[in-house]
C-alpha cells in the first residue's frame, strides 16, 4: 500500500528550519514522489538581535532549497520568535498553530518530540497537539513525532519522556535525496562525529530500518490514531 | 480511506474465545464488511478436569455463532490448555504462534495486552510478538492492543502496564453486530454491573468513540508500525 | 462507612467553572448528601477582551445554578485570568492557592490531572500541591485528580502522564444531579458525540462503575494519603 | 479518624514470615490497638530439603511471638513452597490465595510490592490481585502494597517496577512494637548496615514520617480504593 | 578506587544556598578530603522585596560558612532571581549556566532532580542540562541528580518524574560534616519531624546506605555518562 | 581516566554467545588493551535435540575464536539449557549466576536488559541481579546493561521496559576488533538489513557515538552504582 494512501494530506511541523529535514525528511520525499499532499510549516524565525538577519536569511535561502530538493512546494511560516516560544503567552503561541490546522486540515500531523530537550520542540509539540485537539470531525486521524539528531537525544530520558520508536518508515528510495536536502542547510552541517552529520543520518537511517528489516528508515514515536468511517 | 484498506490482511488472536469480540469485534465486522481477509485464532481451549467437556463444547459454539454473525470465517485453534499458559515451557507455546503468523502472513495483528491480568493474556501476546518479530520482509506491519473488559483493568496500572488508549477505530456501523455476537456467548454475558454486559460494552464505545469526536468507537494501545516501500 | 467520614472536610478545584461537575460533581453531591462541608473553588475567570463580559456572566450564573444543584453552597472564586495562568509567575499563581487552602484547611483536596492537555489545568495542579506541602500537620491527608472530559484525553500519553483510574467513587445515587447540575452549563453542553455532553457523561459513569462492580463511578487518579494518628 | 474506621477488616498478605512485620508492622499493631480485624496470611513455608526442618519451625515460633507482639491473633499459613512460587503452575498458587481471601473478606489488602526482586513476593502479588479482582460488591475496597527492606530495592527499578511511596501512615505510637516484633525474629536480624536490622527500619520510619511532618510512619504505594455507597 | 578519579573536576549546582548541602554536601565533602577540584554554583539570589535584605545576606554568610566546613573554596553565584526562574526567558535564564559550565569544566555535574516540586529546581535541571549538551568532546562526562528533602518528595510522582536512587555514595567519613554544614543555615533548619532537620539527613543517610550495605550514604539518580578513550 | 580505573574487575554476562559481542565487545576489548581483569560467563547451552550437537559445537569453538579477537582469556559456561530459562525452577537458574558472581568478584557486571525480548534474556538478567544483591561489601559496584540488536528492539517498548541508553563508552579505538569478533560467528552473521550484520553493527556504533561526539560508542542502559569508601 502506497504510504500516500495512508497518510492523506500530511503537514509537517517543524520548529526551526532544517528539523523536519532531520526528522522526516525521507518520509516527506516519498509522500510527495507518491503524489501525496504535503506542506511544511516552520513556527519560527529567528530575530535580531538574538539572530542576525544575514543569518536567518541565509537559513530562509537553504531552506527553500531544502524544500525544493525533497519536492514540497508548499511551505508556511509562522514567524514565532526563535528560542523564545516560552516567553510568549501560550495563547499568543498557540493561535497561529490552529490557524494553521484549520487551513491545511492535514490527515497526518508530523511533529517534533515533547521530551526533546529545546524548548521550542516542547512548544511547538503542545501548541500542536492544541491545534489537533479532535473535538470535530475533521481533526488529524494521524499523529506521529519524528526524532531530531541533538535535540531529542540530549533531555534526561527515561526521566524526562523517551523518544522509543515504534513507527518506521521505508526511506530507502529517498535516503540519498534527504541528505542533499540537509546538505542544503549549509550553515546547519556539522563535522562528524557532530550529530548534524550527513554521517549521523546515514548511520541512523541504517540503525532504524535495520530494527525492523528495511535497508533505511525514520523511525517516529506513535501519538494517536482516529480510523474514522 | 478504507480500514480496509489500511489494514490488509488481519489476523486477531484471543487467548479465550470471547476476547476477540470484547475487544475488536466491532472492528472485525467493519473490516468484513469492507471485504477483508480477517482470520480469529483462538491461543486455548478448556481441557478436563478443569473445564467440564460440556462447558467447553458450549463456548465453542457459541464462538462459532458469534463468528459467524461478525462475518468472520476463518477461526483458528491453537489448542493450547486454557488458565495453564504459565505452565507449559514458553517454546512449546510459542510454536503455534509462529505456524499460525507463517501460514496466515497478517499485515495486521490485532493482540490481547500485555498488561492484562489473566497470564493467558500475557504470554499470548509475548508469544504472539516473537512470532510477529521484523526478521523479514513478511512481518506484520502494524501491531495493535485491543481492552478486554474485566482483564485489562484489574492488575495494577501504572505500576503494572497501562492501557492508554491511542488509536480509536470507528464502529458505530457495527456496534450492535459486536453486541450480538457478544450475545452469542450466553455462558459468558453477565448482568450489569458486571464489565461483561452489554451496557459497559455500549457504554464502553460512546466513551472511546466519544473521546475523539465518534458515536461509538473500539480504542486500541499502539504496538509498532513498519510502513514498507 | 460513609464518604464523608473518609473525606472529612472537602476541597475540589477547579480550573474553570464546569471541570468540577465534569469530573466529580457526582462525587460532590454524595458528600453533600452525607452532611460533609464541601467547598468548591474555581481558579480562573474569563477576562476582557479574550472573553467578552456576557458570556463570562452567563457561565457565572450557570456554576451557581449547578453548585446549588449539587448543594455546594461554599463556592470561592480565586479569579486568576483564564487561559492565562502560563503568563502570570508561578509566585502570583501560587499566592491565592495557599491562602485557599490555609482558609479552608481541607482534609480532602480533587484536583484536575497534571497530565491535562490545558495549561491552566497543569498550573492549577502544581500551585494546589505546592499549596498542600506537607510542611504541618495540617496538610490535607487525601489528595486525588478527577477527570476532564475534553482535557485529560486530549494530550500525548503514555508519553505525557497518563491519567490511569485507581480510585472509584460510588455515585449511583447522585448520577442524575451531576447530569442536571452539567445542563446547568447550557453554554458549555454539546451534542455528542462531543465529550462534553450528557450521554459521554452517563456512559463514562457506567464504564468507570462497572469496572469495579459498581453501576455508576466517578474514576481519580490517587497522589498521596497521609493517615495521621 | 480513626484508621480502623477507614481500614475496615485487613488482611495482610507475606511471601514469607517477617514481611509483614518489616513492611507494616507498625500499621497493624496500630489497627490492633484500635480495635480492628487483622489477619495475617504467610503465604509460603519453607520445605525439606531446601529449608532444614529446624529453621523452618524456629521462623515459625519467631513469627508467633512476632505477632503476638503485635497483636494479631488471626494467622493463616497457606503453605505454599518457600522460594518455589514461580515453579508451581499459576492455577494452583491462585487457588489458596483465592480462598483466603473469600474467608476472610477483607476490606484492606496489605501485599507486597509487585517489583520486589524475589520472584514469590511478584506471584504473592499476583495471586493477591487475581483474588481481590472487583466482579462482585465484596471486593477489596483498599489494596496497598508495603515495602520490604532487602527485597523491594533491589531489582531495577525504575526500568523494573519503582516503589514510590504515596500512602504513609502515622506510627509514632507502634513503632517500638514494630522493632519488638521485628525483634522476635531473631534467625533473620541482621547487624546494622544490613537493611534487616532494627536500626534501618528506625531510620525508615524516620525518613517516611518526616516526608510528609510525621514522626514515625510505614509507606505504602497505593494499588486501589472503591468507595462504595 | 577513589571517588575523586572517578568524579574528576566536580560542579555541584544548587537552585538556592543548602540545597548542595542537603543534597550531597557529604559527597562534596569526601571529594574535598580526597584531593578533588569542587565548585558549587547557587542559581539564584533572593531579591527584595520578595527575600529582605538581611535574610538574603544571613543566609549568605551561612552559606559561606557552611562551604567552609564542607571544605569547598570555589562558590559561584548565578544571581538569578530567586522564586523566579519561571518567570525569565529561558534564554536569559540559561546563559549564565552555559558561561559557568564553559568556565569551570566540570567532568561531573551534581543537579537538582528534575521532578522537585519547585520550580526553580526544574528550571535548573534543565538550564544545567542545555549547558551540558554533550556538543563537544569537553562535556560533563557525569551526570547525576541528588535528593533534596522537603522539594523531592512532594511532587507527584509517579505521575511526575519519580526520583528512584540508584547511585549510592558512602558518606561515613563525612556524615557529620554534612550535618555541621546544614546547621550552619540556622535560617533553615527545622525541629524534626521536619525533614530539613539534623534528624532527617541522619536517617535518610542510614537508609540510603543501608540500602546497599553501607553505613550512611548520600544516593543521586543517573542521567547520563560518556566514558571518553 | 582509563576505563579499566572505573570499571575495575569486569564480568559480562550473556544469555548466549554472541550477545557479549554484539551488546559489549568493543568494550570489552577496550578493557582488555587497558589490563584490565575480563571475564565473560555463558549462561546456556544448546541441548539436544533443539539444537543439534554440531551447530552447538560450532557455535562455540566460534565463540572461543571471538574471544581471542577481543583478548578476553577466561570464559566460563553456566550450561544451563538454551531457549529453557523460563522453564526451570529460579532456584535452580540462580544458583550458577551466583556461584559466579562469588567466584570472580566482579567490581563491574554487565547485562543483557530487562525488556528484550527473548525470556533468556529476562531470566539471565533477573538471576545476575539475584546474584549481585548488595547484602556485603562485596556486592559489584556498577550494573549497566548492554543492548543486544534483534532482542532489545522487538518487544513493546515503552509498554514494556524501553532501553534507553544512558552510558556512552567509546569504542573508537576497537570497533574494527568487535567486527572481527562478531565476524567469528559465522554461523551467526547475517546480511544487512537484517540487525545481526557489520553493517548494522558499525551504525550503531556511529549512532551511539555521535550522540555523544564520539566517533564510535557501545551504549549502555545504567543500572545502579555503588561508590564506596
């Protein structure tokens, strides 16, 4: 069965650029090689003068290359502040997030991990999470979290919440098109053995799908599923 | 989409004939009725002195008749003794496990939870995920935890396993088949307040299905996704 | 032996008008009925422009009708903002908890589930337990969270804390009071299948009774006993 | 209130004798003393030729003093195989502990903790909770399990099981009863820093009372509570 | 093996001054008489007029004097807001603890749990954590949480994180010390049975050794070790 | 500091051969070049007719091979019989495990873990628990379990215990030996995708690494620690 099939309209989350690349990056690839439905959402943008503006422009461009190399044409951006999310009022926070939801009316909602250790994962998870609430009949049927190399690893698990994968996802076809698209993110490319390695993915993709017989994988944290009539 | 659809083929094991309608008979139906391959195996059956020859003849019909009005026709058993899992070595129980997921090739399995009292509902499902281990490319894809009333409440969550419900399957175009083929088991309906009435199931199905904006829902607890090319 | 001889002198916070009906009204209206001093507090109130003053009203005027209906004639608004109790520090939140809970010097103290989707509800757990420290022997001796239908089902458990029923509540006798006191709300009933309607709340009693032999329960998550000499 | 008024009848259940007393000890001669139905049930006996005849009778006459220190005058041996529970098949150590519990018709169930590292305190467990499940109005209303020095911290937790205390009970008043009776035991005191030695169960009365401002108390991890009508 | 090899340069970081004392000052104390590099670092200061003057200032020099008997020389003060910390930008509130760790290079990190009920203590843990993301291969190399009495024990685990011991320090030779240094803050310390009393941390040190057969010990829970070539 | 300081006296225990390689071979290897004392215990053996005399004799003349690759010189075989654990008496299982730990008096004991899977794998654990019980001053220092590919990963984490890797040993320098090693078995080694591959094996070991900015790592679950005087 085709993963399209599955998921429907699928909109990802991301708190920074490059986050859904890391996370979900080959999922993403193959939905749209499917044909499927897929937007990408950042919640936000860096500001001066925590962020210089040639910094976050240059992040915008790698981004949107980014994009272009996974095939998603379809980008928004919440333009939230950048490492601030818990400095501004949940309600302030979480308005743009329905907004969002309401607009895409994704099938499948792809976030980050609540036990990551950047608060802005944490936030943008609740916020999320608030926006998806099923209090009608268009609510996402499908919630999963991706794992993001240096955030979702670096908390306190098993303490704090532990990102256990149990969803993977075949990625092989798209392995090597996700790491161009991280690539991209030139300013975000680590030296190995940093964790935003284009060597870290590899190894990763290999870890996960091998735990599950597949030659490479994303593996994310099963949320909540409606199998709606 | 199609449960269906979604699903493939679905092979739901009960340790004791009954589980399967308590827990995912609604589902059953649904996916019968959208014309699925779904297999019932049956992990034990009664054996003298422990249960009378009589007894168990009873609630082997009334499994068939309640099979029957789900639409299921192919039943399964593996003919182990009932109440004595425990007690026979975990090889010998894990072998018709392995048969029955090699002969059936499921893509969906359908288990009892893990953290259920009744220790013919652990080692059922212990049994049924080393059959179901991704050692190749034919494991099932997804593995779901159906709530069997009476069981799944009575040990001692949380310190014991917790059933937390996570995906909810809509079934409110064959509620009333699950509670007839619930009927069906004359010798197990007991009069409300008692979990295995027909009120705690109805009543049971407004609460899951309500909970995400359904009329009447089965909930499941999430085991693992492989979602293959 | 009676409830209130166990619960002695009650305290049930609310985070907004309605979650107290929601999630023990019936508990409440047994307590009243045995002659036990029952105080209901609400946390927050509605504030302009986020919630225009009519309707705040409104859901004033609905809490006293419901609480009369329940026969809690104790009611103590702390009227801390709604929706904003992320936004204020944790000492302004926490100041009107303490000085409740040093007025009423409850035996008993129901709180709403630290694993509630909404932060409000979070924050008003965690400023009632800091304001029921066990620092004197006057500290309250039971302490238990009460379910939220549409809020305590709506997170991300098992990762974020599940709300796993251990106590159970005999309200068969009030059932129809706590369904009254609910309609109270017109403002807040919904048709269901949405949570927060008549017959959620009537079958979730017959779900948590008949879970533990009883025709209708009100379910809490048990915090912490102290049973002095 | 009176903790025999909350308590009602108690049973407390022991893989072995001296459970009891080192894990509520103090809790017991405090019903006593009040007035209330204690029964203590050991559920193992030590056998040839794992257990010299010996050392077995000495446990036993240790254990009769101990309880008569204690106060307690209904013991019940169910003479299970010390150290041997997990080899005996499931249905057979369900069965005395089934019948115990329908004689004595408790109100409060006293066990061991279900992540003991001692295999016979988890099937005492078991075995309790299986007895006590709620199908019919004479269930249980209060299980707690106690803590066992050299037993309960032993295993893995918190990957294994994690006692954490949330129940504490006053002994001030019992606690020198407590070491007596634990003292009765003389075939398994130990010198300090052994846990089994009257100077840890002093400091652990300590450490329990003061968490939350109580001189002395046993900690108990709360299973369940139904409040009936 | 001496606790100083092994512990290597030691930060011990406390929400506010006695926190390190109460929580493993008999560790501190041990590793000073070893020879070992120790630094404490105190988060926060209270300020006026929440924290008067002179109460800040008295338990300044209690601190000062009790850093003296424990042996440290190095104390560190963050000045951040005390009571507080929730209520600056995460942002602010990490910076100092990312300069301090750059600064000190600690090869163990000594923390406050992150499921204290305070939220000074939460913010902490997790400020302390984001400094010591293991980026670079001069991160911390371990990682512990100590106890803290009368903040670790009145939260709500284990529906909040629960602190479960399982590193265990022998303090013997240091006990008494520790006990001199907490009762250097006369502003802090209370008559047992208050757990910031000398009789508590008595206790709590003979329960905690005793637990694995030591005389008095401190116990800290693991989050995290690299054991670098 | 060397590892071989921390660890001192280390004893791997592995259910069968194999799992020391795949869990901690590099580690091992690592101790060895450091001088370090290393033994590795078997827990079973193959028995006829399960497992033919020849595979059994191959597999551990491959084992002695591996062995001699990581350096390790003293391998002890508990015999007990292979794929049986659970189907023999605890008394019977624990009775080796604990003669070894009195005979090697290991400082350092490393596991399989709790939640994998296979039942040997549980019972080998639960008995070197049993056996490394801290009752003298001679009990091991540091337990961590290892992480065991095709075992660790296909149970029903986090329902059942999740591994989740809190250790992080640098193998940098023998990851090429541990690949020789596990390469010994050849009647063990199988082809990528499958977890039991090179391939596999060396992502994991950049997985592991890199999450901690090494180029290569063993990951370790810890379990408890006890630093005497």
């Amino acid at each position: 069965m085709k993963l399209s099939d599955r998921f429907g309209r699928v909109l990802a989350i991301a708190p920074h650029p490059d986050d859904e690349i890391l996370g979900c990056g080959g999922t993403l690839a193959r939905l749209v090689d499917e044909g499927a439905d897929v937007t990408i959402a950042v919640a936000t943008t860096g500001r001066q003068p925590i962020f210089p503006r040639e910094q976050v422009e240059q992040v915008q461009q790698e981004m949107r290359r980014a994009h272009a190399i996974i095939g998603v044409t379809d980008t928004r951006m919440l333009d939230l502040p950048a490492a601030e999310l818990d400095a501004i009022p949940a309600r302030e926070c979480n308005a743009p997030f329905a907004q969002l939801v309401d607009d895409v009316r994704p099938d499948t909602l792809l976030l980050p991990f609540v036990g990551d250790i950047h608060l802005d994962h944490q936030y943008t998870f609740l916020a999320s999470m608030v926006a998806a609430r099923p209090r009608h009949s268009n609510a996402p049927c499908d919630i999963l979290c991706y794992e993001t190399v240096s955030e979702t690893n670096w908390y306190a698990a098993p303490t704090t919440p532990a990102f256990v994968p149990n969803v993977f996802i075949d990625i092989q076809s798209t392995l090597e098109r996700k790491l161009e698209a991280f690539g991209a993110f030139a300013s975000q490319v680590r030296p190995f053995p940093e964790e935003r390695s284009p060597e870290t993915l590899r190894a990763m993709a290999a870890v996960r799908g091998s735990a599950v017989h597949l030659h490479a994988a994303e593996a994310f944290m099963h949320v909540r599923s409606i199998l709606r009539a």
